[in-house]
C-alpha cells in the first residue's frame, strides 16, 4: 500500500490536544442538527431531538462495537481501493473517506425488505447490505458493468449519472406501495446531485404519490470543486418544505444520529407516511475521485478542522470511556482489517480480462443493425494489431 492510505485505514487512536482545539465547521451545534454522539465522544442529550434518539435509546455495547468494526472495515477496503487504483489496478475509485458514519448509520437502519438505490461511492452500504467488496471493483477495473445480482441484496447498480437514481427509487417506491407492501426505498446522493432535476422531479412524484421513500443526502459539502455555498442559498434539508415532506439535517460523522434518523424516516416511510429528506452534514476527507485534486481549490485548514470530528475516533473515544470495550477487541479488528486488504488486493488481482467483443452483447434484445456493424467494425480493428504482430 502507498503511505497516504495506509494512514488512512489505520484505526484512530487517541484524541490530541490539537485536534481538541481545530475550529468548527460552518452547521456544527446548531439547534437544528440532530446529534447525539458529540465529536469529544459524548452523549448528547437534547430534549428538542428525543423522538430520534429513541430509536438507538436501547442499543448495547456489543451494537455499538458492531457499528464500530463496519467503519474501520469500510474504511480499509476503501484506502485498499485507491492504493490499488494508484498502482494502476483500477481505472478509477471514488473514496468515501470521512463518510463511514453516514453510511454505517443509515446502511444498517434498512430492513431486508427495503431496497437501496446508491450511486457509486456508498460502498459501506454496500458492505450493510452484504455485498461482498470485491464486487464493487469490477466495474471499476473495466470488467464487467456492476458485478452482483441486485436482487439478491436489495442493493441496486451503482449509478454513475448524477441524480438518476433517486428517479428510479420513486417510481420503485410507488410500486412497492401500489403492492401494498410495508417496506421502504432508500436512495442516496450526494450536495452535487440536489441540483440536478432529476432529484427536483423525484421530490415532486414522491410527494404527489406519497411514496415510501427515504433521500439520502450526504452533504460532503464539495460537488468535486463547487462548494455548497454556491449551490443552495438555504440548508438542503430545508428545501422538502417546499415539496410538502419533512427534511431534516443530521450530524453525518455520528454514526448513532444517522442510524437514528434513518430508521426514523424509514418507519414513517413504512406507516404510509410519504417520504423524507434527510441531509447527512458530513465531510470528503479525500479527492472527489482518484482523478481530482482536491488541494487546487479547498483549504488544509479545513479539512484539518473535520479531522477532528472523525467518525470512527468519536465512537472509538466512547467505547473506551462508557463501555467495556478493551484493547483485545481493537487489537482484532486491526488484524481482521489486515486481512481484508489483502484479500481484495488478491482477488482484484485475479479478475479475468473481459471479451472485448462482448459490450456489443446486451445493448438491444433482438439485435441491431448498427450494433452489428460496429462490432464489424471492432472486430477488424483488433484483427488488424494480430496482424501487424504477425508480420513482424
């Protein structure tokens, strides 16, 4: 592994005194942000935020080291990933570095039953929903176009186009209650995304239709370079007013709120209710992608002050101080997390090459015209490099 990811995967440890005194970021300890485990790896008590906070009031230790062993593994296979992408075994990886709570939280709030729509960086999701990591990087190794059933989990392809995707969790989500099951639909996206029209149009359908759906927003407060500021002049959560549904923003590094909230909005989802949006207040601690320089327009002072609230150093802080969580438990996660890196290093390692001629395969069901001759076409192509290698 390369020195950078290594870093990042390793477990958190003790909290310094520097990172105590990092300033806040802009949203922090509001009234209207739901948290419930404070970035000093406190309980939160807040009477304005109880009809939340009773949906974790009963969690025990071993959940919350369960919780705990999701993030530090998600985390290590996704600084897996970029090292892998930077030795030239991927194509491309879009971390999601400082976003385990968000999706650790929300991941393990679905049911079985509730069917994920995400868009290509909520691998700890993917890892909620039992999807087995390796099968996140083919696509992004080029060898395949998904690489798992989206049936058998509940957990749809990653959607590369921005925004699509919570179009198809409404028309999902208004069949799921045109059948009239008592499941759910979650769809995740990201700031970027909400400005998109596809997001607009699925707010307008799931209202109309009081469909049972959950929108997932994870505010990681950059759309690659485009800061939030320059998108919205309210709080994202604030704008399901406007459709006639309930938004509400959460601490998106606690992973105890975003569990919270997210079973929540489920329930009120599976009542017959209609849907929710709920804005994950988080952080990209890496590059948007592998392809982005994120130095090129945001400050280190800034990350630096969401170093400081880390999701997996605050729950870490509290296992120690409130539980009977000890060195053991961290010592074989460490070990477990090690070999998880080098697993997905192997496997990714043995993918097969692809048929190059079979992306003309599944594009029309009876065949095309077009499609035939551009395989032609591919096909002298290739031909032609076997040639040139005879006649040398």
């Amino acid at each position: 592994m390369t020195v950078d990811s290594t870093a990042a995967a390793r477990t958190p440890r003790k909290r310094t005194a520097a990172k105590k005194s990092a300033k806040k970021s802009p949203g922090a300890g509001t009234p209207d942000l739901v948290q419930l485990l404070s970035p000093e790896g406190e309980r939160v008590e807040n009477a304005a935020h109880a009809e939340y906070a009773a949906f974790v009031e009963d969690i025990t230790a071993e959940e919350l080291r369960g919780l705990y062993r999701d993030m530090v593994l998600t985390r290590r296979f996704d600084a897996e990933a970029t090292s892998l992408q930077r030795q030239g075994e991927l194509g491309l990886w879009a971390s999601l570095l400082g976003q385990e709570a968000a999706q650790i939280g929300s991941g393990r709030a679905t049911r079985d039953d509730d069917y994920v729509f995400p868009t290509y960086r909520e691998h700890g999701v993917a890892w909620c929903r039992g999807v087995d990591p390796t099968n996140l990087l083919g696509m992004f190794r080029g060898v395949n176009n998904g690489g798992w059933d989206p049936n058998s989990n509940n957990f749809h392809l990653y959607t590369i186009v921005i925004g699509s995707q919570t179009l198809h969790a409404t028309g999902y989500a208004m069949g799921v209650a045109k059948d009239g099951a008592d499941s759910a639909v979650i769809a995740y996206f990201g700031d970027g995304a909400s400005s998109q029209g596809d997001v607009a149009e699925s707010f307008t359908f799931s209202a109309v239709y009081n469909a049972p759906v959950v929108f997932f927003c994870q505010n990681n407060q950059w759309a690659i370079s485009e800061p939030t500021e320059k998108q919205t002049r309210v709080p994202l959560y604030q704008r399901a007013q406007g459709y006639g549904f309930p938004g509400v923003r959460v601490d998106g590094n606690d992973v105890l709120a975003c569990l919270a909230v997210t079973k929540w909005a489920l329930e009120r989802a599976r009542r017959g209710e209609g849907p929710t949006l709920v804005e994950a207040f988080t952080y990209r601690m890496g590059a948007h992608t592998t392809s982005d320089d994120p130095t090129k327009y945001r400050a280190d002072e800034e990350r630096e002050a969401w170093e400081a609230k880390d999701p997996i150093l605050r729950l870490r802080t509290y296992l120690e101080s409130q539980t009977d969580t000890d060195e053991g438990f961290f010592a074989e996660l460490e070990t477990e997390s090690e070999a998880l890196g080098l697993r997905v290093r192997e496997a990714v390692r043995a993918m097969p090459d692809p048929d190059r001629m079979a992306i003309f395969e599944n594009a029309y069901a009876d065949g095309h015209s077009l499609v035939d001759e551009e395989r032609a076409q591919f096909a002298a192509y290739q031909a032609s490099f076997t040639d040139a290698e005879g006649g040398n």
